[in-house]
C-alpha cells in the first residue's frame, strides 16, 4: 500500500504540480477559511474572505467584538451565513480564550486536535485542515474527494468513516507535513479535473491503477 499511495502521489504531482496551498495570508485566514468552506466551493469563501479583508476585520479581536448580524452580512456568500456565523464565534473566542494561535501552537498534535474538535461545528475535516495548514502539523485530510478516488481506485470500500481513511495514509505515509498539505490539494484538483461524480476518465495520471476504469473496460494506461 506504501507503494501505491507513493505511485498516486508521484503520479499526480507529476500531471498537475504544485498547488500551493492553503490560498490564503495567515494561520488565521487558513482557519476562518476552513469554516467557511464547509458546505460550499472555495469561489464562493474567496467572497467572503475579501469582505472580510475589505472591513478590516480578519483578525480574532475585530470579529469577536462584530455584531453577529454584521458578520453574516459579511460571510454571506459562503452560505449557511447564519450557521457559519455560531461557528466563528466559538472558534474566536476559543482562541481568545486560549491566548491567540501563537499560543496553540505549543500544544501537541493530538491535544490540539482534541480541543478543536470540542468546539461548536468543527469537525475531523474542518479540524485537520487548520492542523496541516495553519500549525503545519503532519495530519492528513480526508475529504469527499478522497474517500471517492480511494475507492474508484480500489484501495477503499466505498463507505468508509473519516479515520479509516486517514489511518491509510498515516499508517503507510511518511508523517510529513508537505507532503500531506500537496497531496491532499492535488486530490482536490484531481477530483475537480478528472475523478468528478461522473469521472472523465480519458487523459487520467492514475488511469493504469484504477478499479473503476478497468471494470468498465478503458484501455490500460502506463
Ligand atoms: S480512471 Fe476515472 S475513475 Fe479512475 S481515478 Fe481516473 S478519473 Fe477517477
């Protein structure tokens, strides 16, 4: 399985590049941006990341004292403003209440986890993402995408939970932060150029190791 992983991830990287990731101008950003995306495409946060940025209001302090009814005008076009509005809010204040980011960076992994996933709407995704992006810690993030290509290829049934997925590649990965932070956005890009819901399959890096391809009869690829 090392072997695979490794394969697909040399694969990809070799059809799409680096990705630079996470898009954005601070640990901060990373983590308002991990929030926002939950239920919606990245265009759409890019919106709403920039009326923040437009309002002066992207850092812990401004959007802790903003009117909640200000701050849902402000992330509207995220989607599910009023929802994503709570969720800020506890993640603020628990940072605050923590003594800043900085500060959260002292804790170990697993300690840091534990305490995002206490609070109000984040979840496994949500919290990983601020872990690899924003702390750079080794913790890889599972996504829909993820757990769709594992299985199309083979590696995976397809209902699996988030830490089967993850215990994949931490088990058969190397535990490096860059190398987690790429592969995970070229599984995005991936997902978005070829594995789609209805995958193109033509002209797919990992066409040659896929199940699905094979099953339906696609000429191998090397
Ligand atoms: S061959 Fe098709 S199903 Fe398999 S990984 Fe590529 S796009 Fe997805």
């Amino acid at each position: 399985m090392e072997l695979e992983l490794l394969d697909m991830y040399r694969r990809l990287y070799s059809a799409y590049g680096p990705q630079h990731w996470w898009p954005a101008d601070s640990p901060f950003e990373v983590c308002i941006g991990a929030i926002l995306t939950q239920n919606t495409n990245w265009s759409n946060v890019e919106k709403a990341i920039k009326r923040l940025r437009h309002a002066t209001a992207l850092d812990p302090e401004s959007l802790n004292q903003m009117p909640s009814e200000q701050l849902m005008n402000l992330i509207r076009p995220a989607g599910f403003y009023r929802q994503k509005c709570w969720r800020l809010k506890a993640f603020i204040r628990f940072i605050l209440d923590h003594g800043g980011l900085a500060k959260l960076a002292t804790l170990e992994t697993g300690t840091l986890r534990s305490m995002l996933l206490a609070i109000h709407g984040i979840g496994p995704e949500t919290a990983d993402s601020m872990l690899l992006y924003a702390w750079t810690r080794p913790v890889f993030v599972v996504d829909a995408y993820t757990k769709r290509l594992l299985a199309r290829l083979g590696f995976l049934p397809h209902k699996v939970s988030y830490d089967q997925v993850q215990c994949l590649f931490h088990k058969h990965l190397p535990r490096d932060a860059d190398m987690f932070n790429e592969f995970h956005a070229l599984i995005v890009e991936h997902a978005k150029q070829h594995c789609r819901h209805v995958p193109r399959c033509h002209g797919c890096p990992l066409g040659a190791r896929c199940i699905q391809a094979s099953e339906r009869g696609d000429p191998p690829r090397t």
